[in-house]
C-alpha cells in the first residue's frame, strides 16, 4: 500500500522579547526617515513628456530646464553641477533673501526649484517628507508684478555667460550666427503630453520677447 506524508508549512515563531525589539527598531527607522534634512530623493518634477521619432534632433547641449506640468506648473533644472544653487542665489540676492551656510549646501545638491525662491530658507529647514508636499510650482508673479520665472532664466543666462543680458540674449547688430554656432547658453522647455500646443507656444512668445532665441523642447526617443 502506498502512503502519502504530508508536511505541515513551517510557521513563524518569535519570542515576545523579539518583537519588542523589532518594533523599537523600526521605529527609529522611520524616524530618521521622516526627520532627515537630506536632499530630496526625487531628481525630477513628473512630467510625462511626448515621443518623437528618430528624426528628431538629439544631444542638445542646453543648461537650464522650464518643466511645465499636466496642472500647468512651473520648475527649473539645469543639467550643469551647482549652476541651480548659483542661479537661485542670484535672484535671492535680489529678493534681500538670506541662507544659512547649512542652507547654501543644500542649496547646491537640489535637483529642482519648485516654490517661491523667497520661501526656500523655510522649505529648506523642513525634513524631506514635509517637503514633497510643498513643491507648488514657482509662480510666475510677484507682487510687484515682476515675473520671478523671467528673474531666474535671467539670472541662469548671467551665470552662465557672466555677462550682462544685453549681451546675451542678442548678437551684436550687422553680427550675424549661424544656426548650431552660437555659444549662448539654450533654454529647454520639459512640457507634458498632456499641455496644449496652444500652451507651449505661448511660453516660447514669452522667452522670445525677453530676447532668448535659443529655445529647444525636450521630448523623449520612441
């Protein structure tokens, strides 16, 4: 006669001691998770941008990023070592905004701007999971109806050619540059699928009337 054995599954055991421990344990876990004042572990507003086909030009050589968002949001990037702490310093000058020297390393380790520049030493000072919920988009005026997004694409063409904006944003008269040869530096737009082309041109009108021609969009390769 043939036999079947059957073996029961293994359960689990801990002692209460264990427990206990794997509790505390835990715990202090999430609390240094939760209260941890390092950088924000995200390298990118979500923005899910359009594909393009292997026609599109690729390996743009650009230094500052306007990501717009499906909730018509504003954030800015650049793709240069330090050149966003540099950038928000300059315009937080402007603002007679002060960092702390903790701030100003934080400041270069951000990977984006998404709040008003004037609230960023309060923002700075909050742990990371507090400051998820605060990245509103920089808005686009002040109240003395100047445009803090104009402020910041400014200031990042003055960082990065130390020029003044005369100098940069135009070629000097009877000057001409042929296309792919200018050094200025480029601004991108990181658009969302999902905002109108209506949108998106309206925002190149917009960089185009403070006089930056070298304007590029950011798609990604089917």
């Amino acid at each position: 006669m043939r036999t079947t054995s059957y073996s029961l599954p293994r359960v689990l055991t801990l002692e209460f001691g264990s427990v206990i421990f794997f509790g505390v344990w835990l715990m202090v876990v999430l609390f240094y998770v939760l209260t941890s004042t390092g950088p924000s572990p995200i390298a990118a507003p979500y923005v899910n941008t359009p594909t393009c086909s292997n026609n599109c030009s690729k390996g743009l050589e650009y230094a500052i990023i306007v990501h717009l968002d499906a909730q018509d949001r504003f954030h800015l990037s650049a793709n240069q070592p330090h050149l966003l702490g540099a950038i928000i310093q300059r315009v937080a000058k402007q603002h007679n905004v002060l960092f702390t020297p903790q701030q100003e390393e934080q400041l270069e380790q951000l990977p984006f701007l998404s709040q008003d520049v004037r609230q960023l030493p309060k923002w700075l000072d909050m742990p990371p999971a507090r400051r998820q919920l605060q990245l509103n988009g920089i808005p686009l005026t002040l109240e003395n109806d100047s445009g803090l997004l104009t402020e910041l694409l400014l200031a990042g063409l003055q960082e990065v050619q130390n020029q003044s904006p005369a100098n940069i944003l135009s070629p000097p008269p009877n000057q001409g540059v042929e296309p792919g040869n200018d050094t200025g530096c480029a601004i991108a737009i990181r658009a969302d699928k999902t905002v109108s082309s209506h949108r998106v041109m309206a925002l190149i009108h917009q960089f185009e009337e403070m006089g930056i021609r070298r304007i590029k969009l950011v798609t990604e390769m089917e």
